[in-house]
C-alpha cells in the first residue's frame, strides 16, 4: 500500500508524488476526506489521480493513499432494481446517510451487507466444479433467478455447502482444491471494471432483438448481442428511444447507463419504469433493470467510469446464461469526460481537442458485446447488446464521436430533427439508416414469423427510396406530371411512413408491436398496393383510389389490440378487395 502527498490539484485531476510501489489504475483515496480516485499516469514517483469526486477545497501537502487493488464493482444478489452512480455507490443508501445532496467521501458498501437472501444449493458436497458453475440460485425478484457461480480461476471439489438465509458477505460454501487449498465462497463475487469477463467461446449474432418499435424490427434489426448507435441532434428523441427499448426489448436484464445527460431524463425513467409492467410477465419494469444515474451536474470523472461498471455488470448476468441489453446514454458525454481530462493531463489534443485514444476506448466498451457460450462445464449461451446514443453538436455526424463509433456498431439508427420536427416518432431516417445484421435476421423472420416477411420488408423499403426520388420530379413539375401507377406508390409510401414507421410511445397500445403484428400491418400495406396496381392496369384513376373508405381503417389499424390482430385484419384486407373490385366493375360500367 503506497502513501504518499498532493503536489498539484487541476480540476478532477490530483498529481500526488512518493507513490513509486502504485500501480496504474490502483483505486487510491485522496485527502483526509478520503475522496475516492483511481490513477491513470504515473511518471517515476510521481501519479496522476482521477478524482471521481469535487476537488474544491484540495491543497498540496494533504495525503493521498493506495488502496493496491484496480477499481471493480460488486456483484451479487441487491443489484436489480438498484440505483447507483458511476462508481457504483448506491444512490439511495448514501442518500438515507447524507441527505438529498452528494456528499463528498461518502463510504458505503454497494450492495447491502444486512439484507438476507435465500440459497439454493445446485451442487452437492463432492461434486467437481470450475470457474464459472452455477453452485446454486437466489431469487433475487419474481422476474431473475440470481445463479451464484465459482469465480474464474477457482477449481476443486465442494467441501461445504447448505442451503439457508445468508448475507452477501457470508460464507455459502467451501472449495477444496487439489493441493488441499480451501476457497471460501459468498454470493457475491468483485470485478475490476476496466476488464472484459472472461468466456469460452464468441458467437455469431444471429436472432433479432425483438424491441417492439417497427422501423427497428422491420427495417433496421438488431441481433442479441449486438451493438447499435443511435447519434442525432438535439431534441431528435434519442433519449425516448433509449426508454422505449429499455422498457419494451426482448431481454431478461437492462442496465440503463444515464452517463452525463439532463437529470430530468433520469428522473423520468425513476418515476416510469415502476408503473410500467413487463408485457411477457405482467411484472414491473423495475425489477429487472439496474441503473446507473451519473448526470450532467456530478462529478465529470466518474461518467468516465460509469460506462465501465455499467458493461461489467451486464457481463456478469451475461455469464449466468441470461440476455442482457446496456443502454448508454450519452456516449458523447462520456468522451467529454474523456477529453477534459486529457486536457488536464496536457496530452497531445486529436481531432476536435478529443484524445488520440478515442476510438480505441469506444472499441473497448462496444466489443465487450455479443453473443457468448460462457465459462462453466453447462455450456450456457448468454447475450449481451450495446446501444449507445450519441450526440455530435448541431446534429453533425462527422464529428469525431460519431465516426468512431460508427466504424464499430453494424447498427445505424440514424435521428433526423426535420423527423422530429413534424412529430414523427420514433425520427429514425429510412433513407440514412442501416443494419448489417440484416441477412440473418431476414432468414429467422422467414422461418420464426412469416415466409415471405423478408420480400415484404425489401419491398417496403424499395417504395420508400422510389419515393425520394419521385419526391425530387414532384418539386420540379408537380404532381400532376406523374402517372398513374407512380402516384399510387408516392400514395402507398405515405401510407408506410404514417401508418406504419410513425409510432406513438405514449399510446398503450402503439408504444409496443409484436412482430407478427407488424407482419400483418405491413401486409396490409402491400395488399392496397398489389389491389390499387391492378386497379390502375384496368383503367380506375388515382383520385378514386385515395378516396377509398378501407384507407382511413388502414391508417387505425396500429391501434388494434394484439388479441384481436388476426380478425380484424382479416377483416380490413377483404375490405380492400371489396372495395377496389367495386372501382373496377363501376369503371366497366362507365365505358
């Protein structure tokens, strides 16, 4: 444990000297306050510090001392449904001790040391087991079974265990190794944060991450274990479709990131997510999210880290088998963080004052997702997906941030604010947009949901793009230039961008669709088009088209419950049927 004085405060940044036995990211408490600091620069015995609390009131002289072990985090039964800040201290807990404001040097545990959990055992005394075995189960809420696993590198024979109430800090069990060792085991187990959790084997991401918004699902999927961005200006509604797929994605566990955004953002999804109920088991949201809140007025240092102990968590349920979403918002703010601090160490300024290591950290955080078989002889498959919002000033996406995670994410949702203007939500640009995960995903949605879900989605699209550029004539000469059958697509085109891309996030019915919901509703869709084609073909104009009475139901559909799906949509397609094969008889009749 090395001790040694502050020679220079900058901000976040401590410059302690007579720390030459510390190591590089060693987690040191800084003043008599006992600030908590991590270095990250040492020059022979000198060390930088970064502070993850307000410096105000340091002055060189006062001590600084190593604490010998990196930052890492706690896990263990408490974290679900649990608040915490960048470096993982429990919001509500140092409220209940210092009040509404953050107090400086504040030390509490993470995860609470009195509460008592229930173990099951999973293994009998004898058995052989390895880092990553599942030795028994907590259940930790009605949603997630906690599975208590062997700690990577601990391997031998159980010598002790039983089930019963337990603390996180107690003893559940004991591991005899080969040489006669023993390994005590708790429930809860330390990570540090700045490294990967180890598993067996990546794999290829191949099943969608179902969300429940439709321009996602349909048109820009993202697999279980993938990684997306959404970058957009101000006022686009990243942060809305953070919420949105918080709330609604096809996952066991979330883990929300508030990494230096508005605190009424945080706010928002404190007060929401309580009420809200899970629509696969009617649970509340809450109890299967972990948040961790570091908003724009806390100290900018430990948004840096937040990233880091966010992903670590969502790694260890990773490990336990489950799928796991990281919601980080904003990635932006965080390399803010990144930059300031590179100032105040006078490094070497990239492009736009951000560090020469930028894309390097981004590629650290995004490649710790995908889709694993983890550590343990069950050979459990767990998925962890990463969708980062950014936020490059007056909505540039050259800039730095956005570049580089655009080399990295093979998911694009790209915010448009002239979208967002005209109140079409959720604003994501059909014509900028892109997946790669799009081939794979094609081929699960035509053998999971419908055979010919994928033509349907490439057709949808090609209407979309022949819309632009008939967009460009119709300022040109005008509508009334076009023909018949191109006005109907510029017709059927609205009908996909209103009906079915624009989504209201605050309807209870809208706000999430199924996938064989959003089937049927393009389904519709396509069957105006192919009906009104042929009605063109034989002579009906488009005027008598567009005044059809089956349009209006088309444009309600969204709002159909889910039980009642296939009835009324059964219903609104023979409408159109009907409908145009009246305009076709009364054409005849009239020549």
């Amino acid at each position: 444990m090395s001790k040694g004085t502050i020679k220079k405060v900058a901000g976040p940044l401590v410059i302690a000297e007579g720390m030459r036995d510390a190591n590089m990211f060693d987690v040191c408490r800084v003043s008599d306050q006992r600030l908590i600091g991590e270095i990250i620069e040492i020059h022979g015995d000198q060390a930088s510090v970064q502070v993850y609390e307000e410096t105000s009131g340091l002055g060189p002289g006062e001590p600084v001392e190593s604490t010998g072990a990196p930052l890492s985090v706690e896990l263990g039964p408490g974290l679900i449904g649990s608040i915490f800040d960048g470096i993982q201290r429990p919001l509500e807990t140092i409220m209940a001790v210092s009040g509404n404001n953050l107090q400086r040097g504040v030390e509490v545990p993470s995860l609470d040391r009195e509460k008592v959990w229930h173990f099951v055992p999973a293994v009998a005394v004898g058995d052989a087991v390895q880092g990553g075995d599942i030795i028994g189960t907590v259940q930790e809420t009605k949603i997630v079974s906690h599975k208590i696993m062997v700690p990577n590198g601990v391997m031998g024979t159980v010598k002790s265990i039983e089930e019963g109430d337990y603390t996180v800090s107690a003893k559940v069990a004991v591991i005899e190794n080969e040489n006669g060792g023993e390994s005590e085991l708790t429930l809860m187990q330390s990570w540090p944060v700045r490294k990967g959790r180890p598993y067996k084997e990546k794999l290829a991401p191949d099943m969608p991450l179902v969300t429940g918004q439709r321009v996602i699902d349909t048109l820009f999927p993202i697999a279980k274990g993938g990684v997306a961005a959404v970058p957009g200006p101000f006022g686009s509604g990243k942060t809305v479709v953070q919420h949105q797929l918080a709330k609604w994605s096809d996952v066991d566990l979330v883990v929300y990131i508030g990494c230096g955004e508005r605190g009424n953002e945080m706010t928002d999804v404190l007060m929401e997510f309580p009420e809200l109920n899970d629509p696969r088991n009617g649970e509340p949201l809450m109890k299967r999210t972990i948040l961790i809140a570091n908003t724009s007025d806390m100290p900018v240092a430990a948004r840096e880290a937040s990233i880091y102990t966010g992903i670590t968590i969502a790694e260890y349920f990773r490990d336990m088998g489950y799928d796991v979403a990281v919601l980080a918002d904003s990635t932006s703010r965080w390399a803010e963080a990144l930059r300031e601090m590179s100032g105040r160490l006078e490094e070497m300024p990239g492009e736009e004052g951000y560090p020469a290591y930028l894309g390097s950290r981004l590629a650290q955080f995004y490649e710790r997702a995908g889709r694993v078989v983890c550590l343990g002889k069950e050979g459990r498959i767990g998925t962890l997906s990463a969708i980062g919002a950014v936020s490059p000033p007056g909505g540039d996406i050259s800039e730095p941030v956005s570049q580089a995670t655009l080399r990295i994410v093979k998911v694009f949702w790209g915010l448009d604010s002239s979208l967002a203007y005209k109140r079409h939500f959720p604003a994501i640009n059909w014509l900028t947009s892109y997946s790669l995960y799009q081939e794979k995903v094609d081929r699960w949605a035509d053998e999971n949901v419908e055979a010919d879900f994928s033509a349907q989605r490439t057709e949808a699209m090609r209407l979309l793009q022949t819309e632009a550029e008939l967009q460009e004539i119709v300022q040109l000469v005008g509508v009334d230039a076009l023909s018949h059958s191109d006005r109907l697509i510029l017709e059927i085109s609205r009908s996909i961008r209103e009906d079915f891309l624009h989504q209201n996030s605050f309807h209870e019915v809208d706000t999430y669709t199924s996938l064989h919901k959003q089937y049927r509703m393009l389904k519709l869709i396509m069957t105006l088009y192919k009906e009104a084609g042929d009605a063109i073909k034989q002579g009906v104009t488009i005027q008598k088209i567009s005044k059809m009475d089956v349009i209006e139901r088309i444009g309600r559909a969204k709002y159909v419950e889910e039980i009642n799906v296939d009835k009324s949509y059964d219903e609104i397609e023979a409408e159109i049927r009907k409908e145009v094969a009246e305009l076709i008889r009364k054409g005849a009749d009239e020549v």
